[in-house]
C-alpha cells in the first residue's frame, strides 16, 4: 500500500517537525543573503482535517488541534518563541487560504515564511500527491514542485547557487529498514555537495537500541556538528508503533540545542501523559 501522509498530518510528530522547520528557516534569515531550502519528500502539501484519511484517524486532535486550544491567543505570550511562532505560521496560512479546518504540510509551511531572494524546491514521487502539492503551492509560489524521487534529485539541487540552504529529508519508512539507510546516505550524498548545509532528517521512534545505533553510525559517516531532536509520547521501547518523533539536524544553528529544549519540554507537557519525554544528543561536538 502506497504511504498516505493524510492519515497522520498534523499529529504530533508533524508538530514536532514542523516547528523545528520553522526554527531552522529562521535562523538561515538572520542573515539577508538568499538561501535555497530543499523538501526531498514533500507530500500533497494541504491536509484537509475534518474529512477524509484525517478525519478517519483523528491523530490532528492530539497533536495541533491540542496544541491550538492550550495555546490560544490569550496564553500565548507564556509559550516558548518558537513554539508561538510555529502557531502563527499556522494561523496564518488557515486565514490566507480560508480553511480553518486545514494543515499545511513542510513545502507550504516554507513557502509562507521564504522571503524574495530565498528559493526552494519540493520533491513527491506519487503522482497524485505532486499533483494536489503543485496546484496547493499555486503559481508564483518561491517554491517549486517537481514530480521525482528526492534522493536523486538532492544530488541534482546541491551545491545550491547561493552556498546557504536546508534540506529537509522526510522519507515515508514503509520499508522501514530500507529508508533509514537511504536517508543516511542522502545525508553523506548532500555533505559531500554542500558541506556546510544545514540538513535535517526525520526518523521514527521505535525501538530505541535500533535507533541510537543508526544515530551513532550516521554520524560517524557524516563528521560535522549534530544533534538528534526526539520527542516521545510512548516509552521509547513500547510497542505501540510510532513512540516518538527525532530529527538528525546537521550543522545544526548557533544555540539550537538550547532553544530546542525550552521548546521541547512545553511540548512534552501538552502533548504527551506521564509516559512523554524528550532529548536532546549531541553527537558530533557543536560548533560554536
Ligand atoms: C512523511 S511524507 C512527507 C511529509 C512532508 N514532508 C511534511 O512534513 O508535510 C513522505 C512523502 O514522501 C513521498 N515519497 C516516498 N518516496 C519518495 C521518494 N523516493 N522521493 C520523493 N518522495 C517520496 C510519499 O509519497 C509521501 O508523500
């Protein structure tokens, strides 16, 4: 069965990752010089919420849904920056597109905040879902839809003109096993280009003795500054499928660790039950 983002949009994991992407493009804009943001799995783009694959597994109501109604206007101030800003994205995009009921996925939600001289691209390999992320990007969007596998067209796209850019690796892991090997060698593959990029790559949390495994062999491949971002709902041995949410983040922005854990416990707390947690690994020292 072919992977359907719908069915999780807006789930904690999405949350998780997303307000990372925010963070991450908002540290590349302290400068003014254009970078390039690249999306090698991008997905349909808008999640409709209330209906469909969504509507069927209702994993938006503990995830932004939750998070909307405990940070609603009047507390908001109180809720880290980067967790308020990522609200705001949101918020935003919901009154841009009147669909209150909507989920922007990674490429909108860059879209909305690349500036004139940034650019991006968003690769999705299922036709129909290039399909719906084309018509949601809309023309004259800073962000360009191409219809491909993104491992391969991440060696096309890198090094980018401007020498700054993101490259968020999102993959589906169906082939569980066989995408965390791709994503690593994507991430060797961009460092080989782009030395000095900023990377982030998604993973699941399942089985944690698998994971600090696969953490501690990517980094060794990679030698640079990074860090590993996880959030979990369930203990992180559990069965329960999807425990929690890591992001690899390569070169990783000045203080990123540190905002990450302000951020990630406020998360942690609504979120997640008693169960919930969070870490943050350095596992290449960070630059400072
Ligand atoms: C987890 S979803 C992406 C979610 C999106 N990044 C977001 O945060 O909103 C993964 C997407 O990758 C697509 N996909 C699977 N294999 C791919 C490949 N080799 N290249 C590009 N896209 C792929 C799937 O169809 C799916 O839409």
């Amino acid at each position: 069965m072919k992977y359907r983002h719908a069915f999780h949009a807006g789930n904690f994991a999405d949350v998780h990752k997303h307000i990372a992407l925010v963070a991450l493009l908002r540290a590349l804009q302290r400068k003014d010089k254009g970078f390039f943001f690249l999306d090698t799995h991008a997905g349909r783009g808008r999640y409709a919420l209330a209906s469909g694959d969504a509507r069927t597994s209702g994993e938006s109501q503990a995830g932004i849904e939750r998070l909307l109604a405990t940070c609603d206007r009047s507390s908001r101030q109180a809720a880290a920056p980067e967790l308020a800003d990522y609200l705001n994205v949101i918020e935003g995009w919901r009154r841009g597109a009147d669909a209150r009921h909507d989920y922007p996925g990674s490429p909108l939600i860059a879209a909305q905040l690349l500036r004139p001289q940034d650019q991006g691209s968003a690769i999705e390999s299922q036709p129909a879902e290039f399909e719906a992320l084309r018509k949601a990007l809309g023309r004259g969007s800073r962000i360009v839809a191409e219809h491909g596998d993104g491992y391969q067209r991440l060696r096309a796209h890198l090094p980018p003109a401007s020498r700054r850019g993101l490259v968020l690796i999102d993959p589906p892991y169906e082939d569980t096993r066989g995408d965390f090997r791709a994503a690593a060698t994507a991430v060797r593959d961009a460092l080989e280009r782009f030395a000095t990029g900023v990377i982030a790559l998604w993973y699941p949390m399942k089985d944690q003795r698998d994971t600090d495994r696969w953490l501690q062999e990517l980094a060794h491949g990679v030698g640079r500054p990074m860090l590993a971002a996880e959030l979990w709902i369930h203990p992180p041995d559990s069965r329960a499928g999807l425990n929690g949410s890591g992001l690899a983040i390569v070169n990783p922005p000045f203080q990123f660790a540190e905002r990450c854990d302000a951020w990630h416990a406020q998360l942690q707390e609504i979120l997640g039950g008693a169960e919930a947690g969070s870490r943050i690994v350095s596992l290449v020292a960070e630059s400072r």
